[in-house]
C-alpha cells in the first residue's frame, strides 16, 4: 500500500500548478432567451471570466434573430454577464443556436430557450458539439441529459472535493467501511445540495470554498500522522467524518449550480439530475483510484517508509494553499 500512497503524492504535488486556488477553473457558460413576447427575447448570457480575463466566446443565433439596442454588460462573480433584446423573425423553434470558438476552449455552455407559453428547452452544448437545434416541443430528456452532464463536469473537474475522496478512499481499510464512508459523504452532500439549491439555506460562497479546502488539510493530516496516531473517531467512524464534512461539500456542489441556475418548472427534476451526476463523476473516479491500487501492488517497487506521510504532506500543502488563497480573495 506504500506504494499506492507515494505515488498518489505526487500526483497531488501536480494539481497544484495546474488549477490554482479555486481548482474549479473549468466553468460552465450559461446562455438563456426568455421570450417576452411573440418572437421577442431577453437575453442573458454569462460568460467565464479568470480576473479581467474573458473567455472568447460568442453565442450564433439564427440569422432571423436581431439585437434591439445596445446591450449591457457588468462583471460579477467570476464572469461576464450580458442583457440583450434580440427579435427573431421566424422564432427559434427548428433554428440552431452555436457557440463560436466553444470548440476551442475546455468549457460547456448551458442553454436555456423559453417559449411565451412558459414552456423551457434546455441543452448542454460542449467544446465538441458547440450547437443543438431547437426542438419544437420540449422533453424531459432535455434536462436529465444537460443536467447530469453539468454534475459529471463538475465533480471530475472540482479538484478539490476529488482529494477529498482521494484521502477518504486512503484513510479506509477494509471494503465494509469504504461503502458506509462513501454512502454517508453521498447523502450528506445531497442533503445540503438540495436545502441550499431550493433556497432553505443561504451560505456565502468564498467561506465555503476555504472551508471545503480545510477539510483536506484535517484528512491529508490524518494521513500525516498515520493508522497509530489517528484520531480516535477518524480511525473507527471514518463515515461520520465523511457525513460531516459532506454538508460542507454540499454546499459547494450547490454554489456550482447556482451559477446556471435550474429550470422553472422542472426544478426536482433538474436537481435530481445534477445530483445524480455527481455522483456518476464520483463513482467513476472511486473505480478508476481502486483498479489503480490493483495495478500498483502488481508492481514490483521498493519504495521507502516516509511514503504515507509524503502523501499527507503534499495533499496537505495543496489544500492548505488554497484555503490562504481563498480567504484572500474573499477579503
């Protein structure tokens, strides 16, 4: 299992240059046409910034759609945000919307069309299908395929709440207690994910980002200080520090959705789907670490007793940057 530690390690030691404090860089852009009247859109359409740095891409209506007046643009929590009129000869039923140069970036644009009827067609477009025509007739399906794939995207790509399982799937020895740690980290996470989303919590988001990076530094410490020195509730109820700070966790999946927002109408459905993708991303990333640790122990290595603690320190020395970094963007 040395082995397994020390190789982890490393990998932890190279997240830290690749995404920086926030370790959610990759964020969705999101696009929505709410008709006002009959063929008359308002348009909202938030895109990704970094700083004053923003993301080059545009939204392609059809060609019968027009822009009224001259839009407005202000910046806010982390990107760009655009309101438009735009009138659309034909309306936009059987009309293809795009992304320009979407296929060039690592980011998804959520798109939201709403009918006069109040009736609403969503779609996911992504950097390798940057469009979608807009169906006549809305479906279920619609939401559960853009939803769950905005909850894969964000677990694979939320670094952080990964070296959180990481540690937990670390801290865990026997397959018994790796199911109850990963079920209780599962429901707790899905609990405040849901009160944070319908609005019975309110959390603002820069604490909870620090915290969820300070939640790391407590397990990368525990593996710091090994099986012997463990605390006595890490070592024999690992699921209830995983229920614990799943909450936490939680609250940071619900900031995620917060900035494209759920459906009116169709909101459980949309938070069922996000959730559920979440936790595909997760349940594809715990397969994915324990076939490596199978292939590892087939490895004939020798790898030296500092290897746990190597682990613990480097998970440790990410976690902890990010928290000193959040807090000072917060201020």
């Amino acid at each position: 299992m040395k082995r397994v530690f020390v190789l982890f390690g490393l990998l932890a030691v190279l997240l830290l240059p690749l995404h920086g404090p926030h370790a959610h860089e990759v964020r969705p852009g999101f696009l929505e046409l709410r008709a006002v009247a009959t063929n008359v859109f308002l348009m909202t359409w938030k895109v990704p910034a970094l700083g004053t740095f923003r993301l080059g891409i545009e939204p392609r209506l059809p060609d019968s759609c027009h822009t009224v007046g001259q839009p407005t643009t202000m910046q806010a929590g982390g990107a760009f945000i655009e309101y438009g009129r735009v009138t659309c000869t034909y309306g936009l039923g059987g009309q293809r919307i795009a992304i320009d140069r979407l296929d060039a970036t690592l980011t998804d644009v959520l798109v939201r069309v709403e009918s006069i009827d109040g009736s609403v067609r969503t779609a996911r477009l992504t950097p390798s299908a940057p469009s979608f025509i807009v169906p006549e007739q809305p479906g279920p399906f619609m939401v559960l395929r853009a939803y769950v794939g905005l909850g894969v995207e964000h677990i694979l790509f939320g670094i952080d709440h990964l070296l959180f399982v990481l540690c937990l799937l670390l801290l865990v020895k026997s397959l018994r207690q790796l199911l109850a740690t990963i079920t209780a980290f599962t429901l707790a996470h899905s609990i405040t994910l849901a009160a944070a989303t319908l609005g019975f919590i309110h959390v603002p988001t820069a604490p909870v980002e620090a915290t969820i990076a300070l939640s790391i530094v407590f397990l990368a410490n525990e593996l710091v200080r090994g099986e012997t020195g463990r605390g006595a509730v890490t070592r024999s109820y690992p699921w209830l520090v995983a229920f614990s700070f799943g909450l936490l966790h939680g609250l940071g999946f619900a900031g995620a959705l917060a900035e494209v927002g759920l459906p009116q109408g169709e909101i459980p459905l949309a938070l069922f789907a996000f959730n559920a993708g979440v936790e595909l991303g997760q349940l594809a990333f715990v397969t994915t670490v324990l076939t490596l640790v199978r292939l590892i122990r087939v490895v004939p290595l020798r790898l030296p007793a500092w290897g746990p603690a190597a682990t613990g320190y480097s998970i440790g020395s990410v976690a902890a940057f990010w928290v000193m970094a959040r807090l000072a963007a917060a201020v």
